[in-house]
C-alpha cells in the first residue's frame, strides 16, 4: 500500500487494488510455508508410517490436493499401507469443515482425503492426534466400502 502511494497512485479503486494484490503475495507466501512445514512435521513425527509426500500439480491444487501422502506397509494402518492419499491443508477449523461439506469433497474423493487444519504454531501432540484421527476415518471409509462391496457380491440377481 505504501509502494503504491509513493508510486503516484492516488485514486481509491487504483489503492485497493494495489492493496488487493499485496494481501494475495502474502497469503500465497504465508500458505507456501505453511505447505513446507506441513511436509516437514508429516516426515518427522511419522517416519514409520509415511513413505514420502508429493507436491500437488498447479491443476490438482486447484481441485483442492495440496499433497500426496504416500503411506508405507504397515500394522497400524493396515488399509492404508501402500496406498497414496490426497491431502488438503486448510486455516482453521472452520475452514474444514466448510471443505467437508462441499461437492468436491463428497464426489470427488468419496470422504477420502485428509483434511486438516494447520498453522505453523499447532503443538506438536494437537497435530499427530488431528492427523491420526483423519488416518482412522478414512480407514473406517475403505472398511465401509468393503463391507458394502463384499455384501452386494452375495446378492442375488
């Protein structure tokens, strides 16, 4: 805003607009950070569980992926060893639980996403639980439709 003064700009839409653009530099810095240290934190607190974490595509961000959560075989997670999850970062709670009750969440991803509210100052026991509890509802999901799979392969037709 104040570059924006001292560049000669004087009319009020000019400085909003201005101002506009200075607010989506700094949310876009602000959100990359955060991304990172959503990577950073996955890969410390759960070496035994993830495999690695792939960056969205421009597009698949757009559609709402910020990553890839890759997951490694293991017994805790039996449904999920092996397989690779989208996962959104959001603001707030809030922000959550407007994305889970949107189309794209419902269509496109069937509930299987994970869907997490993240800042930079979240404490360290808050997130693994936010984070685990996301890993359990998506596998209570893939044993819903299992069981729902297995019961139609008996019906008669």
């Amino acid at each position: 805003m104040f570059e924006a003064r001292s560049s000669g700009l004087q009319a009020t839409a000019d400085l909003i607009a201005a101002a506009d653009e200075a607010e989506s530099i700094a949310a876009a810095r602000v959100g990359i950070r955060k991304e990172q240290s959503f990577s950073e934190k996955v890969n410390q607190y759960f070496p035994w569980l993830i495999k690695s974490l792939k960056p969205s595509t421009t597009q698949e961000n757009q559609d709402g992926i910020d990553w890839w959560v890759i997951f490694k075989r293991n017994n805790h997670f039996p449904l999920l060893g092996g397989r690779i999850v989208p996962a959104q970062i959001k603001s707030s709670p809030y922000e959550t639980e407007n994305f889970r009750l949107t189309q794209e969440y419902s269509n496109n991803f069937r509930g299987k996403i994970i869907v997490i509210d993240f800042n930079l100052r979240i404490p360290r026991d808050l997130f693994e639980h936010k984070f685990m509890s996301e890993l359990h509802r998506i596998e209570d999901i893939i044993k819903n439709e299992r069981k729902i799979k297995d019961s139609n392969s008996f019906k008669i037709r």
